[in-house]
C-alpha cells in the first residue's frame, strides 16, 4: 500500500513539475484562522451569497494544484498529491480517510501528522536524525547548498540536547552541486561529521564513504516533494503536523509550543 502511494506520488510530480525556491524567512504556519487578504464579514458576506447561513468559523486549507477529472460516470476535482477529493458536494481527506464537514475536521487536515505521510523518513529518503530529547520532535528538509539551510541545522547542532528531529537532504535548490554535495553528506561514514559538514559547509567526512551506500535515496527526497508540499527551503514538519515554510523566528520553541488550541 505504501509502495504504491510513493509510485503515485512520483508519477505526479514527474508529470506536474515542481519549482521549489530558498524560503529565506517564515511565510506562513499551517495555523491560520483566517486568510489575511479578508475580514470576517467579507466571508459571512460569501457564506450568505450562498445560503449556507452565518459563519461560524473559517480555517484555512492548502490543498495544492487541483486536476478535473472527467470519467465515464461522473466529474471530480482531486488534489495533485491524491489526498483531497471533491465530488458531489462532498470534499473528502483520503489520507485520513474522513470528510471534512466541520471546523474539527478541517483543523485536523491541516495537521497531518507525520506518521501518516506515505513515506519514511529513515527508510526511502536521504536523512539524518539528529538531537536526544525524548519526544520525536519532526523534520526539516535542507539543500545543503543554501545559507538558510545550513544556519537551521546549525542552530539545533548548538543544543542538539533540545531537539529530536529529522533533517532530510531535498537539493532542490542548487542543481548538481547540490546533489553531489548530498551524495556525499548522506553516504559518509562519520555520520556525525557529515552532519556538521552540512551545518558547516566543510567537506571532512568526505574521504571515506559507507560501502553499497543507497545514493538513489537523495533524488527520491526530491521527487517525493509534492508529498509534503514543499515550495521553499528550508522547510519544515513538526510531528503532530504543523508547517513551517522557512525557518520559525524561535526554532526550539516552534517545535515545542503546544499549539492545539490557538496558533
């Protein structure tokens, strides 16, 4: 079942394309009550044009690119990644397998935790877990390439202590250096000195590399982008869901914060 939901996400993004940039700062948090571009009585205003009634709340969904499907029996819109489907005036979450008819519901699609990503960080990308704080904490996806990359995985090497996460190897931003460079972070046998040569931008775990080392893992992570909906780097998922494109002004605090009730 995993295997086929990674063959399909593949496919999508061969076929859609994907442009992935340097997020330089935080952009947004998947956390948002209410689009920033309207008010509360512009959408009451929307829901009354409708005859749906007043509003009683609205949370914001990132669903990506749709596609329109037209098959032999009926239309849909479906989500380019698979997950959200549209049809018949229902809006279904496929990878949590519920509709999303409520204010509840829509809150949880915006916090899919990583645990329910059709893919494994340890076993089908390239990526290092780095920290020993004793709750899983999330990820972050770097191009060791990039300044912003490398100061996000260097501020969690200044406390490794405070964390416990992933850092997974997405070159996406600069080209084929990027790739050769993560070939050479990921396959270097001083696992601990390729971390800081990825924080460090230094290159003293690259003269011995681990024998039948799985090199394919570094492409996989970036044709598995379209699977956690990455448009720039740094990015990152903290393990109960929560994004983060760019790196958060407080990173400790933004991976410990409880946020179930208010942004």
């Amino acid at each position: 079942m995993r295997f086929n939901m990674i063959t399909t996400l593949i496919a999508t993004s061969l076929f859609l394309g994907s442009s992935i940039g340097v997020a330089e700062e935080q952009r947004f948090t998947a956390d948002i009550s209410l689009p920033e571009n309207q008010s509360s009585q512009e959408w009451n205003n929307i829901a009354i044009e409708e005859k749906a009634g007043g509003i009683i709340g609205v949370q914001r969904i990132y669903v990506g690119n749709l596609v329109f499907v037209e098959a032999q029996n009926e239309s849909f819109l479906i989500s380019e990644d698979g997950r959200f489907l549209f049809r018949g005036g229902i809006f279904q979450d496929r990878w949590q397998g519920q509709n999303v008819n409520d204010l509840e519901a829509a809150f949880r699609a915006m916090r899919i935790p990583l645990s329910h990503y059709p893919v494994d960080l340890d076993e089908d990308v390239a990526s290092f877990q780095i920290g020993s704080a004793s709750t899983y904490q999330g990820a972050i996806f770097v191009d060791p390439t990039t300044q912003f990359s490398r100061d996000i995985v260097a501020e969690v090497l200044e406390s490794p202590e405070k964390y416990n996460i992933h850092v997974v190897l997405m070159p996406a931003v600069g080209g084929d250096d990027a790739m050769a460079r993560s070939m050479s972070l990921y396959c270097a046998s001083n696992k601990a000195q390729a971390i800081e040569d990825l924080a460090y931008n230094t290159s003293e775990s690259f003269s011995a590399m681990k024998p039948g080392c799985k090199r394919e893992k570094v492409p996989m992570s970036l044709m598995l982008n379209s699977a956690f909906r990455i448009e720039g780097i740094p990015h990152l998922i903290r393990a109960d869901g929560r994004v983060s494109a760019g790196k958060p002004v407080d990173l400790h605090s933004w991976f410990t914060k409880d946020t179930r009730q208010t942004p």
